[in-house]
C-alpha cells in the first residue's frame, strides 16, 4: 500500500507523464477532500454561532457529545490551536481544490498533506488533552503524587482505574477488602470508588480520612484519596 501510494504521488508530480485513470481518480479524491473540509468549516462555524442541535446532540454517544463540547469550548474560548487549525484547513482545502485544473497535482497533494497533518495535530494536541483533563482522572492522580511521600504505600480499594494507574508516577497496589491496621509504622494511603467509600462498614470507615477527591467523571462518581489513621 505504501509503495503504490508513492507510486500514485509520484506519478502524478511527473511533468512529463500522460492524463490518465490514476491522474483522474488522484484528482477527483483531491477535490473532494477539499470540498469534504470546506463543509466540516462551514458546520463548525454553525456549531459555534448557534450551538449543536438538541435533536442531533440527544441521538449521539455520551463520548461523541463530549467530544462535540469540547470542539465547541475550544473554538469560543479563541484557542490558538483552534485558530490555526481552521486556517490550516482552510488553505489547505484551498490548495486541495486546484485538482479542478490541469497540471495542479503537485499543488493538491501538499493541500491534502496539510489537512491530514494539521488535522492529527489538532485531534491529539488540543482534543485529546482537553478531554484528559476534563474526563479522566490525570488532573486526580497529579495531585496524588503531590500529596504523598514517594516511598508511601498506596493501593486502590476494590477496581482500579486504568486511566489513574495510568498516570500515577508510583506502583498502586490492589486490596480487595480494607481492614484496619493498628501497628506502629508510616501511614498508607488508598483510592476508593465513591459508592466504595460509602459501602465501608462502621468498624472500617473511621480508621481513613480524607486527603483529597477527584471531580465526578464518569458514572462511579467521585474517587478519594484515604490516609489511614494510626494511633
């Protein structure tokens, strides 16, 4: 695939080469990969102004809507990285429309070349970011690592998350069911599930205290980060 695809390239950039079914498809592609962005501009833009249909936004996965108000936060807070997304599609969809002329292949691969590229820079350095901060547990597990010794035990409660074991800097173990510990020795620390905090029974809930919380980011509601009290 790889090799055809240069092939196809290089093909069409060859000032001495004949007009043929290749030479056509390329450009028909080209054009409609313009065309495609211009309308995707032109939708945004919509979505900005007015906002997104609440018919459209009830039928759509809870990931999709999500992703759907992170594009639209990020273009009405005048993201720098929004702006230059735009404009690199615009120009690219402009130079991926000389596919309409003769002689322009050159011209339209460079304006598909930007928009596959500005287009993967905007998906993973503005949108993928935003939402790990809005819908994961990053921002939780930074401040985790901030409030506990490196050498400090820490283990989840019940089902860890993926995402926090993720970003934690230290190992997390697993402990299925906490039990007071009364020794003498440095305190440990743990993450529970929101209804895994209220599940504890009397014996076990005032051997923990709080340190900090996450926000509720999915179903499971809040996280908690727990201190065990030693006497």
């Amino acid at each position: 695939m790889a090799a055809l695809i240069g092939w196809l390239i290089a093909e069409q950039q060859d000032p001495d080469g004949e007009s043929g079914l290749s030479s056509r498809l390329f450009d028909l592609g080209s054009a409609a990969t313009g065309a495609g962005v211009l309308v995707i501009l032109i939708i945004g833009g919509g979505l900005l102004i007015f906002g997104a249909p609440a018919a459209l936004v009830r039928h759509l996965h809870s990931s999709d809507r999500n992703f759907l108000a992170t594009f639209i936060s990020l273009g009405r807070s005048r993201s720098i990285a929004f702006a230059l997304w735009a404009a690199a599609w615009l120009i690219g969809a402009a130079m991926a429309s000389r596919a309409l002329w003769p002689r322009n292949s050159g011209i339209t691969s460079w304006g598909v070349s930007v928009i596959a590229l500005s287009g993967m820079a905007f998906w993973f350095g503005a949108m993928n970011p935003t939402l790990a901060q809005q819908l994961s547990l990053k921002s939780f597990a930074a401040e985790v690592n901030r409030s506990i010794p490196a050498d400090a035990q820490l283990d989840y409660i019940g089902q860890a998350d993926c995402d926090f074991l993720f970003y934690s800097i230290q190992p997390v173990g697993l402990v299925q069911q906490f039990k007071c510990d009364d020794r003498a020795g440095p305190p440990r620390y743990f993450i529970i599930h929101q209804d895994g905090l209220a599940s504890l029974s009397p014996s076990q809930r005032p051997c923990l205290s709080e340190a900090a919380q996450s926000a509720s980011v999915d179903k499971q509601g809040r996280r908690f980060l727990m201190v065990e009290s030693r006497k």
